[in-house]
C-alpha cells in the first residue's frame, strides 16, 4: 500500500507526559500538512511543509507543539506537557504541489486520548 | 478556527434515495474537495473541483463548484449500506499562494441509510 501511513494509530497518555506522532507520505510528495480533529468538528489545519521547510503554523500550535520533516520524507508531530484538551484526531496529509493542481491525500490518523 | 458551512448536519434515509448536501462560505476558494470519512479513519477524498462551474461525477457522487467560487455541493444517487459515513467539504484559497495552502472544511454530514 503506497498510500499516507501514520503511526502509532492510538495513544493513551497521562496529563503532563511527551508524545510523538510519526507520519509518512505517499511516496515522492513533497508537502505534507498536520491537522487536527476532535469529536463532531472537520479536520482543523495546524501547520505544513514543503520538501524540510515548515512554511506556515497556525495559531492551533501551541509553544508545546513541534513538527519536523527533517530529509524531506516522514514528519514527527511532538506534544510536549500533554493537557486533556489535547486529546483529539492528529491526521497527517501529503500532496504533490508541482502539478497545476494539488490534492491532499489523509492517512489514517493518531487517536490521542490525554487522562 | 475558520469553517465552511456545511448541511445538512445529518440525514437519516431509506436504502435507494438520492441524497444532497452542500457546502457555503463567505470567502472565495479555488479548489474545493469532497472527502469520506468511517468512524476512526481519515478522511477518504471523493471528488476534487479546480475550476468555478465545473461538475465532476465519480460513480454514483456527482459534485459540483458553484460560479460564486462560494458554494459546492455533492449528490449521491440510489444509496447504499456503504455510503454510510460522514461527508466533508473542503476548500482551498490556492496552491501557489503564501499561506492559502491549508484546506478548510465544513463540519461535516452524517449520513445514516435504512435498509
């Protein structure tokens, strides 16, 4: 399967404790877009790359929040401090932006559940 | 954060009814996309629109972008069993523009089909 992938697909952590989201697009796309879903709400944009830039953060992403895309491929998601209000869907997007068109492609997300 | 305006919320129909839903914003986009998601998964894309007035068919899902570059709307014809699911709009500003990168989305359709 070359679709996005993401892992791990669930997390149960206590308040106060560090975690990382690892993502890794489709093969050769070269933006790859963090967003965030909680329950009854669409996905909401929080930041993206192009190639190992970071190119835009929203103001969803918090001092406690860190991403990397270090060579370009996978991206890490980090949440450091944990808070309940932190429990949500983090999915992950990739796209091909060199084409006249984009198209975000989703993987199948992280389940982050903060007790 | 931003959010389209999606409806309706949810729909509860019989197995071989058409169904309709749109998507409205008070702001321009230059793609809009269609996406399915299951409970615990991401978002599948269903159709993608590039340009105003262009209605697109994928199967049994027709969509639609409205002239306003405002609006789109997606119809399912004779639904079944596996159409049910939740239905997000999703509109981006532009691919090439600083910052308009993001997708937005509405806050969803639930579909519920009797059999």
């Amino acid at each position: 399967d070359t679709g996005v992938s993401q892992d791990p697909r669930h997390k149960i952590t206590k308040r106060g404790q560090n975690v990382t989201f690892r993502c890794d697009p489709i093969s050769e796309h070269n933006r790859l877009y963090w967003y965030r879903q909680t329950l009854g709400q669409g996905p909401e944009f929080l930041t993206y790359f192009q190639n190992e830039a970071q190119l835009e953060k929203s103001r969803l992403l918090s001092d406690r929040f860190s991403a990397e895309r270090p060579k370009g491929s996978f991206s890490t998601l980090e949440i450091q401090r944990t808070e309940q209000g932190d429990s949500a869907m983090y999915l992950c997007a990739s796209s091909l932006a060199m084409a006249i068109q984009e198209t975000q492609y989703f993987g199948p997300g992280t389940r982050l559940l903060v007790l | 954060g931003q959010q389209l305006n999606q409806s309706p919320q949810s729909m509860f129909i019989q197995e071989g009814e058409d169904v309709s839903m749109n998507c409205t914003s008070s702001s321009i986009f230059n793609t809009w996309l269609w996406y399915k998601q299951d409970p615990g998964e991401g978002p599948v894309l269903l159709i993608a629109l590039y340009k105003a007035g262009e209605l697109t068919s994928n199967g049994r899902l027709t969509a639609q972008f409205g002239i306003t570059r405002k609006d789109s709307f997606l119809n399912i014809s004779a639904s079944i069993p596996s159409d049910v699911g939740i239905y997000f709009c999703a509109g981006q500003l532009g691919f090439l523009i600083q910052g308009a990168q993001k997708l937005v989305f509405g806050q969803g359709t639930r579909l519920t089909i009797n059999p």
